[in-house]
C-alpha cells in the first residue's frame, strides 16, 4: 500500500526519539486589549450606542518560533472583529526595523467578534459616529497597534525550546447561513450548504511535556451574540481560550478563523449559547491535545504577496441615483463613492494580501485577507491538502471586504454585494475575484516550496 509522502515523514519522525520538533525555540507574548471606557462594538449595523460592560477580558497574543537555522516567526492573534493594514502595516514595518522581520514572518490574525470595539478604519463606514465616539475609536486603535508591538516584542524576548505537534478535531456547530428563498439568497440557516468543521490543532510544549501554547481556528462567524448585545466578549472563541487556559494554567490559547465568511453559529442569540459553543471546541481540542499529533519541523519558511482584486465596473450615475434611496447606510455610502469620484479616484481595485508559512514538509499555514467564504478552503485543500497538511486562514493582515467565491459572486446576497456598503467598498467584485485570488495562493506556496 503507498502512504502519502507526508505519512512516511509522520513515521520517520514518530520512530525518532526526539524528533525534528526539538530543534524549535518558541516564545509568547500577550497584553489585555479591554477598553477602558465605553466604546462603539463592531460588526451590526443596527447597534446605536456604545458598549455597556465587558462579560470577559480582550486580548492580543503572540507566539514567536525560531528553527534550528535561526529563521523566524510570529504569529499574532487579537480579540477584535479584524485588523486593517493601517494598522498592521505599520506594525510589521517596525517589527522590521528592530527585529529584522521580513513582512512575510509576521502574520497577524483576528477572531473576529461581533462584540469587540470597532478598530480604525476596519467597517467604519457601518456607522454614523459623533466626533466623541470617533475619537475613542481612533484612540483605541493606537492601543491596538502597540499592543500588537509589545506583545511580538515579548514573545520574541521569550524564546525557548520548544516541541510542536499538529492534529485535527472536528467542530459542531457552524452552519452555511447562505439560505436560498424565492426571493434570493438571505442571511438565515442552511443546513445543505457547504461547511467543513475541521478544527486544527498546534500544540506547542516545552521539552519536559510541559504545554506553553496551543493555537486552534475554526470556520465559523464569532455571531452567537447578536446586535442587541452591547456588552464587550471574544463570543465563542474567547469562551475556548478561557475554558483552555484555566485547564492549563500558564499556558496561552490562540484562536483564529478560518474561511467563515459564509459560516454562523447555530443555534445562537443568548450568552450561554456562546459559552457553550466556546466551551464544546475547547472539549474537543482537549481531546486532540491529548491524543497522538505529528511533530512539526523545520525550516521555516515564508512568503507574502499583495494581489489586487478587480472591481465590476462603476459608473458616477449609479451612485447618484442612490442619493434618493431610503437606507441611510446606502446613502452615505453613496456620498461617500461620489466624494471618491470628485477627487478623480474612483475605486477599481482593492488591494489583497496573501500569505504562507511553511513548517518544513510538516504542515504549511496559508493565510488569506478579508472575509472569505467558505469554498476556498474546501478548493484549497483538494488542491493542496492531500500530500501534506495544510491550514487555511481567513482574516489574516488586513479584513477590508468579504471575498466571495465565483459561485457566491453570481448567486448575489449579502456577502458578495449588501456587505460592500459597510466595507466602504464600491459593489461587487469582477467575476475573475476567485481565480485571482488562487492565483496568487500559488505564487506563495510555490515560493515556500509546495
């Protein structure tokens, strides 16, 4: 019987009694992100007033990992609804600077909770602020962004050896919530969709056994909280990383998503619904944690491009007409697309980042900007899944639009059309957005060496 080629490395590395996995340093970094004071929550339009509590603290995260050839990583997480590039950017940019990190060893990822302040310029087009609201919303995102900083630093300042080891369970409760009705697509329940409820699991331990980290993602929306919830959460995910880090004291927990775009939490709508989904994932990476997971190795390798996805075509007069519209938000979005053309720069293009980091010929994580739906994992995998394993992340360097598949695009509905209003974007993409975007996804995996 032929095994996979990444089977035979998996029994090569299990019959070593050390393993390549020895050969890692790893390091960890984190710093409570909670606002102060009250503060506009993220992600539902239809919220009016700023938050009014916090049921549990946000945080950034960090986990840096250097091989046995010194190259580096780090991998950032954040309890926010995302991270645009006006923040990541300058980050990165000074995580070079005074750490010799190339762009593409810093990868920055969010949960995306719907309970979590708004950051920057990340859907601020949602909403009509005052200048007081506004104000705390810029304020916080200089938080964010040394936070982001610190947290790096000390993890860079933390490095250690280190074993790593990766593993997969399987979640339950995300759902496709593209539902087909006689009048289109809507935001609903639809169990027939497409889902893949892989949880992936990295743990990372010290020498002894000891763990020291664990990084888990899921493909599902941070929503079981909805827009008449104001207090401050991680949603589900912060639920796991608490139920996971009172399991292991002294141990950090790092969640991310995967491609959720099109994936909510079902049932959902009460807190303890949240509790419970956070605490039946962290179940099952307990389980993963402790069954036989395959030693990761070196080297390092990584990769980052910036593509850039078309547009349909746009004309001033189809914004003007939406002057006379009814929706507020349709028609400050539509000032705002005029305001765009006044200034003789109407928005074609929108910039996308795309990202791998390689662990030898162990795993590869691939990391994708924006909101994307489901149906790039499930080609991504089939694609690149079956000779060695491989992660595919959402939500990853800047969260500007969602990013729809070709099938999403032409069935229409909120993702690849209603969304772009909040986004501050100027309508749907091209019909090329999906192989542009798999386009570049071989670039960069080609670059580490898939």
């Amino acid at each position: 019987m032929r095994r996979a080629p990444w089977a035979l490395s998996l029994v090569a590395a299990c019959l070593s009694p050390l393993g390549a996995a020895e050969a890692f340093r790893a390091g960890i970094g984190r710093v409570k992100i909670t606002p102060q004071e009250p503060i506009w929550l993220s992600g539902y339009a239809a919220r009016n007033r700023p938050s009014e509590g916090v049921v549990h603290d946000l945080w950034v995260k960090a986990l840096a990992l250097e091989d046995s050839r010194r190259n580096r990583v780090v991998i950032l997480g954040a309890d926010l609804i995302g991270l645009p590039r006006a923040i990541t950017d300058p980050v990165a940019a000074r995580l070079q600077k005074e750490y010799g990190l190339e762009r593409a060893r810093v990868l920055f990822t969010a949960t995306h909770t719907h309970s979590g302040p708004v950051v920057r310029s990340n859907l601020t087009a949602m909403y009509d602020l005052d200048a007081e609201n506004a104000r705390r919303i810029q304020q916080y995102g200089d938080v964010v962004a040394q936070a982001l900083f610190d947290a790096a630093a000390a993890a860079l300042g933390d490095l250690k050896p280190a074993r790593l080891f990766f593993g997969t369970g399987r979640g339950s409760f995300a759902i496709n919530r593209r539902e087909p009705t006689p009048k289109g697509i809507r935001l609903g329940v639809n169990p027939s969709g497409p889902t893949d409820h892989t949880v992936p699991v990295i743990k990372i331990t010290a020498p002894d056994g000891s763990l020291r980290a664990v990084l888990f993602a899921y493909a599902c929306h941070n929503t079981t909280l909805g827009q008449d919830f104001y207090r401050i959460s991680g949603d589900y995910s912060g639920f796991a990383q608490l139920a996971l880090e009172n399991k292991h004291p002294g141990a950090t927990a790092i969640f991310f998503m995967l491609c959720g775009g099109d994936q909510n939490p079902h049932p959902r709508g009460t807190l303890e619904l949240a509790r419970q989904h956070g605490e039946g994932l962290a179940a099952e990476v307990e389980r993963v944690l402790a069954g036989e997971m395959k030693p990761l190795e070196g080297p390092l390798r990584a990769a980052f491009l910036m593509t850039d996805l078309r547009f349909a075509p746009h004309t001033r007069d189809m914004f003007e007409q939406r002057l006379k519209d009814t929706n507020p938000h349709r028609v400050r979005h539509a000032r705002l697309m005029l305001k765009a053309y006044d200034e003789q720069r109407p928005i074609r293009t929108a910039p996308y980042p795309v990202q791998a980091i390689r662990f030898g010929r162990s795993l590869t994580l691939l990391a994708l900007g924006g909101e994307v739906v489901i149906d790039y994992q499930l080609r991504l995998q089939k694609e690149y899944g079956s000779r060695e394993p491989l992660i595919v992340a959402g939500y990853a360097n800047d969260v500007a639009f969602y990013v729809p598949s070709l099938r999403v695009l032409k069935e229409g509905g909120y993702e690849p059309v209603d969304s772009m209003i909040y986004y501050g974007m100027p309508g749907p993409f091209d019909e090329d957005v999906e192989e542009r975007v798999v386009n570049a996804v071989r670039q960069v995996m080609k670059r580490v060496g898939r």
